[in-house]
C-alpha cells in the first residue's frame, strides 16, 4: 500500500511539472496585448523600417517570447512584419486560409475596418509545439497598419 501511494504522489508531480513546464512556454492573452503595445511604441520611436526589421529577426528578444511574436500587415492584406517566418513579409496574404478554410487575412482586414482593437480566432503554426493549433490574436489598427500577437489556445 505504501509502494502505491508513493508512485501515485510520483506520478503527480510529474503531471503536475509537466503541466506547469507547458503553461510556461505559452504566452498569454494579457502578454500578447502588452506585446502590441509596446511593438506600437517602438514603431512610433525607431520608425518602422527598423521596427519591421526588428519584428522580423527571430534572433530578437524583444519581440519573441515562446510563442508570441509580433506581425504587422497592412490594409490590403500585405505582410510588413512577421516574427515567426520571414518568409511571409512581402507576401501579400488577402486570399490566405488556415487549414479549416477561414479566410483569416480578409476577415482581419474587415475586423480593423471596423474597430481600433479585436481578437481574431483562427488557425496556425505554434512554434513552439510545431502544430497547427488554434489561435486567438489581438490586433490593433495603427493607421493604415494591422499590428498585432496571438495566442495558441490549450
């Protein structure tokens, strides 16, 4: 009975710092608005040449955090800015869908047409997970500017 109760307790922790090690790679809500924030700010500081550039460079620390990362496009649906591949900026990305089909890109637009802040649901990429996975992104119309940092969803 002892012998069972301490592979019990064994098996808990190792749940439990499973579970905690995981919650701690993902970013989130209250980061990724914070995020946009401060990318918004440093935009408006350093120019945005240099801060797309910054955004860019997954090497940066400022702009990368786990699985949050910065994006920018702009209203027609062209990548500025993107922090977790590269290879999108410059890419214009209006007919984009995620794997379900949602036409993110134009609903993105549509929602920062209409409003200064959103949340968006769509899917992605987690880099850290490697998966597609469910995603909520808060953007933020800066000008003619969509910024904005997502989340994945557990």
């Amino acid at each position: 009975m002892k012998k069972a109760t301490i592979l019990a307790c064994i098996g808990l922790f190792l749940v439990l710092g499973y579970c905690t090690s995981y919650a701690a790679e993902a970013g989130t809500k209250d980061e990724a608005v914070a995020m946009v924030k401060k990318a918004i700010e440093y935009m408006k500081t350093n120019g945005n040449d240099k801060a797309f550039a910054v955004f860019s460079d997954p090497k940066d620390k400022l702009f990368h955090d786990r699985d949050l990362y910065v994006v920018v496009f702009d209203m027609n649906g062209k990548c500025l800015a993107q922090g977790q591949k590269k290879s999108m900026v410059g890419k214009d990305m209006i007919d984009f869908k995620d794997v379900d089909g949602k036409e993110y890109m134009k609903e993105r637009i549509a929602l920062m047409k209409a409003n200064k802040t959103a949340w968006q649901d769509y899917k992605f990429m987690n880099p850290v997970s490697k998966k597609i996975e469910p995603k909520e992104m808060y953007i933020e119309r800066v000008g003619d500017l969509i910024v904005g940092c997502g989340v994945y969803k557990k």
